[in-house]
C-alpha cells in the first residue's frame, strides 16, 4: 500500500510535505468544521444576537422544553446520536438537506438517547442543527456567517465550502484518478464540510487557539489535559489539530480516512516537541 499524502505544519518545524500532498491546494478539513462553526455561535453571542445558553426551539421548529440549548449543541451533549438517521454507508449525506434536517427537527424529542447535559455523545446530527439555528438566528447563509465572523476578522481566504474543482487535492485511486469525496455541502456542511488549504486551516487554528484573535476559543474544541484540539475525518482525508498553553502547536493532514493514525502521528509529534504534560 502507498504510503498516505501527508502535510505537517507546526509552531517547532518548517511546513512539510510528503507524498504528493499539497501546502496550496484545498482539501477536506471534515470535523474541523465545527470549531469555526463554533466560533460563529460565539461570535453571534458576542454580537447580541443570540445567547449560548438559548433553547434550540427560539430558532428553528424543534418541540417545545426539549431542554437543549445551543450550548449543549456545540459541547455534544444535547444527547442526540452521532449521525442521522436514515444515512447511506456510501456517501451518507447525499440525501441529507435542509428538508430531510427539518424534519428531523421536528422529531428532535424523539431522537435523543440521552437527557441534555447527562452525557457527552459526539453528533454530527447536533451540529448540522446548530448551523441551521445560527442561521435562522441571524437571517444569513452559513458561508455569510462563515465570513462574517470567522474568515474576515482572520484576514483568511482559503477556506470554502465549494473552493474550485481544479484547486482541490483528493486521494487518487488505483488508476491515478481521483476519487470523489463525500457530498457535504448540505445540511451537514456546519459539522464537517469545509475545505481549505493546510496554510489557511493552520492560520485560523493559531489565530483562534494561540493568538486568541476572537478571544477565549469556542466550545467546540476539545480537551486533553492542558491541550485543546480537534480532528476530523470524511471518507479519504483526516486531520488533527491541536494547541498547548506555552503556544505550541500542530496540524498534520493526510489523504487517508484512517482518522487515528493521523491523530497519533499529531500527538507523537507534541510530545517530541516536548510536550510531556499530554496525557
């Protein structure tokens, strides 16, 4: 098996590449989504818009006193499942858009495994309910928003949910083709459909983990010990990112969907940096 197209950059080394990965060109960031789409609550929050601590019924037609508000949303612990119901093993969201989510909201009482706040159950169903309340919140697209309160404040470009079919890295098949990603751009676009180049996503994480440009980080980034840090993973990308408090950071990307062997590699390279207080 050919080794995974591999892409490091870190606060300890130069920008690395290694198998035909590409600093420049766009690839899928998956659940790295939902730390910008919680920077988007926060920055709504910040702006009056919304409270953190809002029912998830003010904004979209979801049954009254489900008790989970936008907060528990963007923790995981609205104690709804970790995928929606009904998706395909081949590309599973396809068929999930702003109809097939609304009415999913609708049932949301139903849909819970959990009481809010009882447990943490990672949920991309949770935040594609997030994205659709942060919109209807403000009156606005996710991309808007996506601009509004994450990408120009950042002064960042290179982060799209739909960049350019020609500007896009893809892990290629047996016959040098390359193979088609996951449709993300619908409903599931708020939990992990974002694209961006290693550069643009390595920018946003320093400026919202080590610079703190937005201020304190969303509620989306988790934690280990002293390091916060998120990952992600479609069918043939993964990423790990993550930051210490002395500033230290890192984000490797890899074309290959085996989302641990990325997270590993994150982790092993921290701890050669020096970082003996992970876990």
């Amino acid at each position: 098996m050919r080794p995974a197209p591999t892409c490091i950059l870190s606060s300890f080394g130069e920008p690395r590449v290694e198998h035909g990965h590409d600093l420049d060109k766009f690839v899928e960031i998956g659940s790295l989504t939902k730390a910008l789409t919680g920077t988007v609550l926060t920055g709504l929050a910040s702006a009056g818009v919304l409270q953190l601590d809002d029912p998830v019924e003010y904004f979209v037609p979801a049954p009254a006193h489900t008790g989970i508000t936008l907060r528990h949303l963007a923790e995981h612990t609205s104690g709804l499942p970790r995928v929606p119901p009904g998706i395909h093993r081949r590309d599973p969201y396809a068929s999930f858009d702003a109809a097939a989510l609304d009415t999913l909201i609708q049932q949301l009482d139903s849909l819970t495994t959990s009481t809010p706040e009882q447990t943490e159950e990672y949920s991309n169903l949770g935040y594609a309910v997030l994205g659709a309340a942060l919109c209807a919140a403000s009156g606005a697209s996710y991309q808007e928003l996506l601009q509004e309160y994450v990408l120009a404040p950042l002064d960042v470009t290179e982060v799209s949910s739909s960049p350019p079919p020609a500007r896009r890295l893809c892990r290629r098949g047996m016959f040098g083709r390359p193979r088609r990603s996951w449709t993300m751009d619908g409903a599931i676009l708020p939990a992990g459909g974002l694209w961006a180049t290693p550069r643009a996503a390595a920018q946003v994480v320093t400026a919202l983990l080590v610079e703190r440009k937005l201020g304190e980080p969303a509620p989306s980034w988790q934690t280990a010990g002293p390091l916060l840090w998120h990952n992600g993973a479609t069918r043939d990308a993964s990423v790990f990112t993550g930051a210490m408090p002395d500033g230290t950071w890192v984000l490797v990307h890899r074309l290959s969907g085996q989302g641990e062997t990325t997270d590993n590699l994150a982790i092993d390279l921290l701890k050669q940096a020096g970082t003996s207080s992970l876990p």
